[in-house]
C-alpha cells in the first residue's frame, strides 16, 4: 500500500514538471524539436498592373499582359534549433538593398536567421521592373518592389506552418539546351551569339524533399543558364524557362509539389533558343528540361537530415564599366565591389550561393573543388554584383567584361571563399 502511494505520487510530480516544462517552452516560442522536418509553399508575386518590364533597355512601354504567373516559391528546413529557408523568386534579380530588408523583415517575422536564408532570383527577362540595375522607377514600380517583401515573407511562413518530420536526397542530371554566348564576331570583338566550342555546364541538379512517408513536399531545380528565352520583342509577363520547368514538373509530378527553379554559374550562358518572343520556344525548353528533372527526381533516394549554414561578404577590386567590346581593352579603375557568398548545407547536399552573374567555368571550379559530390551554385543569390568574369576572359572582350564592375583576380576570390566556407561547415 505504503509503495503503490509513492507512486502514485512520483506519477503526478513527473507529469506536473512535464507539464510546466512543455507550458514554458509553448510561452517562450523555444520548443526545440532534433527531428528533421520541412515544409513548402509559394505566393504569387505577379505584377497587379501593367508595368516596365526588366532585362532589355530596348523595351520602352509597359507590358501588355501576362502569359504565366510569377511566383515565390519557398522551402523551410530545421532540425534541432537550426531553421533555414530556400526562396526561389521570379525576378530578373535583388539589389543588395532589397535582399538586406527582407532578410531582416523574415527574421522578425519567423526567427530564420539571415545567413541561414537564400534568396534566388531566377534571372528572367520577361518580369517586372524591381530596380535591381538602377533602372528609372514609376509609382507603379515603387508600389510593385514595396509589396514584394510581405509576399516573400509569407511564402516562408506559409512553408514553416506546414512543416513535418521529412527527408531529403539529390541526383543529378544533364540538359544540353543551353550554349556559351560569348561568340566571335568578324570584326574581331567577341559579343552576344552562340559559341558551341566554348565552355558550359549541363548539369541539372535535383534535390527531392519527402515527408517520412516517402510522398514528394518540393522538387528543387538548378540549371545554368540566362532567363532568355523571350527577348525585348515580347511583352507579356513571364517566367521564362524556370517557369515552364516549374509547371511541367507539377504536371508530372503533381500540383501539390512546390518546384522552385534556380539559375547556376551562367554569366555567360543563354538557351539555344531565343532571344524570341515565342513561348512555344520557351515550353520546349521547359518540357526537355522538365523531362530530365521528373527522371532524375524518380530515382533519388531521401534520407533525413541536418541544417548548417553560412555567410561571407567581401570587398573585390572594383572596375567602371566600358565601352567596347573588343580585346585587350585596359580596365579603369572604380568603387570597390561587394560580392555575397552564402552556403546552406543540408544532409550531405551543399547549396552554395553568389550575388552576381558568374561566368559558368566559376561555378565549375567551385563544384569540382568540392569535398561534397552534391555541390549545387546558384548565381544572384542575396542580391546583385553584376557580372563576375573569370580572369582569362579580361583581356578576349565582350559583352560581360565590358560591364562587369569587378577586376581580375575576383574570380579567385570568389572560388577560394566559397571552398573555405563549404569546409568550415560539420
């Protein structure tokens, strides 16, 4: 009688302290769960009104309409006490600015801390105006850029609330529909065409995230190449390929899956169709590169995982953008330049970010330098340093070294940071 009182008693103190320990962790927001688990979700980010449409100066009038809907699309990851967020955004790009507010406005609003979020436009020509290339802004411009960070902080909050304990794999792919642009001309300049013997990377990386029963939540999608397709003749709101990717993979794979679509190292990579506006050149690309995505994604086998990230900025060399586009042109001398590196390590995968256009043979070095055989580059991540060309392209020309902003000697930089950061993660 005497032992069975005792614990009776020790039952009700153990479910006492349970209950103030679960009560003040509920309070204090800090339940903390070591259970790898995500969750997926995408708003729409399409222009309400018409308006001025980014990537090609020549196009002069707002646009008349749109041909597929922009969206941002978010994965949310944690285990343990770490969350991190990938946000794949249709937009020609962010500015530094506009990537600073809305880091600090989604650790506010979620506590996801900063360096643990990507942000990553997916490089299309065929949206809005956000003012990342310090285009002229509008009233509609301005009310368009004012909403957008709200946008993207629901996206990740709508990912967050539908998190559940999950897994994750990656494959990888090839797609062939992209090409070197830098192209030799007869008058001896090298500018914007097609250079088939000049270097570009194929490779289409998948990343698969599955609830723990095996049910696919999102299907991630890097390929490098220029949001091109449609060119300055084309008025009409568009994802470009990333967009016809995304809603193939749906398609597929089914409508509940949050696809997000990133662009790799492709500072100098285009599609091989297009500049057009054709969106049945745009389908194409995203129906055989959507193909490749569906088989490699079939196969991948998921595990649970853990979070790890990393931030690093630094200070290149800077360079005023030219006026030619022929060889050996001398570069001057301009404001230093700010280049943003991000690295989100999930599980075994290794999403490594650049805030420019890196030239593709960048992206290259970074994932062959790689202790992790899942290295994943994705370019205009965390906001806008313009193009990033490797040294041995200065002193051949072109469109990309005469604009970028940053001097020799960056692309090492750039390589270097990023492969000491990749190792300083567990």
């Amino acid at each position: 009688m005497y032992k069975t009182i005792i614990m009776k008693n020790l039952i009700i103190l153990s479910l006492c302290i349970a209950f103030v320990l679960c009560f003040t962790n509920f309070q204090s927001g800090q339940h903390i769960s070591n259970t790898f688990m995500a969750g997926a979700a995408r708003v729409s980010i399409t222009p309400a009104t018409p308006i001025h449409m980014s990537g090609y100066d020549a196009r002069k009038e707002v646009s008349k309409g749109v041909h597929d809907e922009l969206f941002a699309s978010a994965i949310v990851f944690s285990s343990g006490a770490e969350k991190a967020a990938l946000v794949s955004l249709d937009l020609v790009g962010i500015s530094d600015e506009f990537s600073t507010k809305t880091l600090k406005k989604i650790e506010q609003e979620t506590g996801i801390k900063p360096e643990n979020v990507m942000l990553c436009p997916t490089h299309t020509h065929g949206g809005p105006v956000n003012l990342t290339y310090g285009e002229k802004s509008t009233p509609e411009i301005e009310n368009y850029v004012a909403g957008l960070p709200d946008k993207i902080v629901s996206a990740v909050k709508q990912a967050l609330q539908k998190m559940v304990p999950a897994k994750i794999g990656a494959g990888k792919g090839t797609c062939s529909m992209n090409i070197n642009r830098r192209a030799r001309f007869a008058d001896g300049s090298i500018w914007l065409g097609r250079n088939p013997d000049g270097a570009c990377d194929h490779d289409v990386a998948v990343v698969r995230v599955d609830d723990e029963n095996d049910k696919p939540l999102a299907i991630f999608v890097n390929w490098p190449c220029h949001g091109t397709v449609n060119g300055q003749e084309n008025y009409y709101i568009t994802g470009d390929w990333p967009g016809a990717t995304a809603r193939f993979i749906e398609k597929q794979m089914g409508q509940h899956i949050i696809v997000p679509v990133t662009a790799g190292a492709s500072g100098d990579i285009n599609p091989i169709y297009g500049p057009n506006d054709s969106f049945q050149d745009i389908d194409a690309i995203g129906m055989l590169l959507g193909e490749e995505v569906v088989r490699v994604a079939k196969e991948i086998k998921t595990y649970p995982g853990t979070v790890n990230a990393i931030q690093l900025s630094f200070m290149a060399k800077g360079k005023l953008p030219g006026t030619s586009r022929f060889p050996n042109e001398k570069p001057e001398p301009g404001p230093d330049r700010e280049i943003r590196l991000s690295v989100l390590k999930i599980g075994g995968i290794l999403f490594s970010g650049i805030s420019g256009e890196a030239m593709t043979e960048i992206g290259m070095e970074v994932k062959k330098g790689s202790p992790y055989s899942n290295t994943i580059v994705i370019t205009h991540c965390n906001g806008s340093s313009g193009y990033l060309c490797t040294d041995a392209a200065y002193p051949l020309g072109g469109y990309e070294v005469m604009v970028t902003e940053a001097m020799p000697g960056t692309e090492k930089l750039i390589v270097s940071n990023l492969l000491d950061m990749i190792r300083t993660l567990p």
